[in-house]
C-alpha cells in the first residue's frame, strides 16, 4: 500500500505533463500557422460571387498571417473538380475550399456518385455569407415581370431559356423548381461560372437568368438588362421597388444560397480555430463590411465550425425534397 501510494502521484504527474505537453504542442501549431503559402481554392471561374468572396478576405488573411494567400480558381464539372482537389489535399490547413452551398448540400442529392463524401471530406470552418438572388432577363426580351415571364414562355413553350452557373448548381436546381411551379417548359443553358452566363445574357443567347443582384446591378443601371423580381422571402433595401417573385404571381418561390469555408477532411482543431478566428475578425471589421457586404447586398454569417457544421447539415437535409422535385438529374 505504501509504495502505491507514493508512486500513484508519480503517475499522475506523468499523465499531467502528457497532457501539457499535447496542450502546448497544439497551442504551438495554433499559433504558428500558417508558415508558407495558404492557397484557397474557388470551384468557379474568376469574376462570379465566389471569386469576389475568396479575394476579399485574401488581402486581410495575407496581412495577419504574414504569408502569401492566394486565390486558384478550379471551374468546371459543377464545381466538383476544385471540391475534389481540396478534399484529397493534405489535412493541413494549406489548402482551403471556399465554395457556395451547393458543392455540399446539392450535388449529393443530384449526382449519383461524387468522388467525395460532401459532408464527411471536408473540415466546415466558417460560413462567410449569404446573398440576395434576383431573376433578370435581357434588354430585347418584352418582359417587364415574372406574370410577362410566365406568359411569354406559356405561348412559346420550350423556345426560351435560362442560364446558370452549371449543371447541379443552386441556380439550375431552382429555376427548374421555377418551371414547375410556374407550369412553364424554359431551356436549362448550363456556363462555368455566373460571369461566363451574365456575359450570355447581354448578348441575347439565354432569356433569364437567377443570379446575386451584385454580378448584374451595373448592367441594369446601364439599361443593357432588366432585373424584373428577387428571388427572396422579402424585398431588397437597396431595390425597395423590386417585387419579390411570389408578390409577383408565383407565390411560394424563393431561394439562395450560402458561402463557406472549409478545408479537407481531418483538419487539426487547433488550425480550423485560428483560421476561424481569423476570417472572423476579418468580414467582422466596419471597414470590410462598408466594401464589401453593403456594396454587394451580402448578408454575413459568422459561425463557429461546430454551428456551420450543424447549419450544413440542416441545410443538406432540407435540398433534398427540392431537389427531387424538381426533377433534375445529372448522371
């Protein structure tokens, strides 16, 4: 008993000292991080809303961190070649994906086999933002709101069309529910990214097209096309004259999409925190939020990995009917 005694206290200490020890290791790669170049890949092309949220934060990141960050942009195959680049990089924090929602809360329910698992390959760290979708369509086309829409394509049925950032992306998955709900047969015209498809826009080559106000708003104030309703539950503040779409006749309407942060599968817990910590502060400051978030109509979103690993997963659940419904299938 005498010999357990004195030894158990050694014991103790050595499991303290472990366990400090672990704490510290952690503490010191927290604050270390990163030592070389981080790299944030954006499954879309440059220009599009994603590009526009990666190179906002990259200029603050680089200044906090001392170390380059920089933007590759991986377009194509609805967004599934950049997602996949990120999710069989190393668990490090070095590479990051910043993507909008439906690389993990869409394509699962569309694809019938992805080269990842959206929910478990991937480390969620931040969202970043919602935005504020709008349906536009262009300056030759004789539609002033969604009731001319519908009854345009109701007397041309399967003549007009509508763009998207892609097959299986958020776009493509609510203009089809649009279709349905609205008893109105439009052609899908898939583009990599939302620049390549606001560009088909402008020159005549879809009809429509649902996108971030922010990627049209300076070609409507130039009258090159017309932003005839928002595809939200309420009104815009900066359009308070642009009818929603179910105040405009198709009532029950309405869609969005979110921006996250996230790295490959098995990220250490202590670099998800720092580059939580950091983005954080980052979209939080007065002086990002006047460029960037009121400039181009973004709601923020600041959670912490466990809350936007929740959020995800909600969301992941409540696309499914929607998707289904919409009869979208992409082999």
């Amino acid at each position: 008993m005498r010999h357990f005694v004195m030894r158990a206290p050694c014991a103790a200490a050595r499991v303290l000292c472990a366990a400090a020890l672990v704490f510290c290791s952690a503490l010191s790669v927290a604050q270390t991080f990163p030592t070389r170049t981080v790299r944030i890949v954006v499954p879309t092309s440059a220009g599009g809303v994603t590009d526009i949220i990666a190179r906002a934060i990259t200029p603050g990141l680089s200044a906090v961190w001392g170390q380059p960050v920089v933007v590759d942009n991986r377009p194509g195959a609805a967004q599934i070649i950049g997602s996949d680049l990120v999710a069989k990089s190393p668990s490090d924090g070095y590479t990051l994906l910043l993507s909008d929602s439906a690389t993990f809360v869409i394509n699962p329910h569309l694809y019938k086999k992805l080269p990842y698992d959206a929910l478990r390959d991937f480390t969620p760290i931040t969202a970043i933002a919602q935005i504020a979708p709008i349906i536009a369509v262009g300056s030759a086309v004789p539609v002033n709101n969604i009731r001319e829409l519908i009854a345009l394509a109701k007397s041309k049925p399967g003549t007009l069309s509508y763009g998207s950032f892609g097959s299986g992306s958020y776009v493509h998955i609510a203009m089809e529910n649009f279709k349905q709900l609205a008893g109105v047969d439009m052609i899908h015209v898939p583009y990599k990214g939302s620049t390549p498809a606001a560009n088909a826009l402008l020159a005549g080559e879809v009809t429509a097209m649902l996108v971030h106000v922010s990627v049209l708003a300076q070609h409507a104030k130039a009258g090159k096309l017309r932003l005839i309703a928002a595809a939200t539950p309420k009104r815009l503040a900066e359009y308070p004259d642009l009818p929603t779409v179910a105040e405009s006749g198709l009532p029950g309407f309405e869609t969005g999409t979110w921006f996250g942060l996230l790295g490959p599968g098995g990220v250490p817990r202590e670099v998800v925190s720092r580059i939580h910590d950091s983005v954080s502060k980052l979209v939080s400051a007065p002086d990002f939020r006047a460029q960037y978030v009121t400039k181009f109509s973004f709601e923020p979103m600041n959670m912490t990995p466990d809350e936007f690993n929740q959020f995800m997963r909600r969301d992941f659940e409540r696309w499914a009917p929607l998707v289904k419904a919409s009869g979208a299938v992409v082999e």
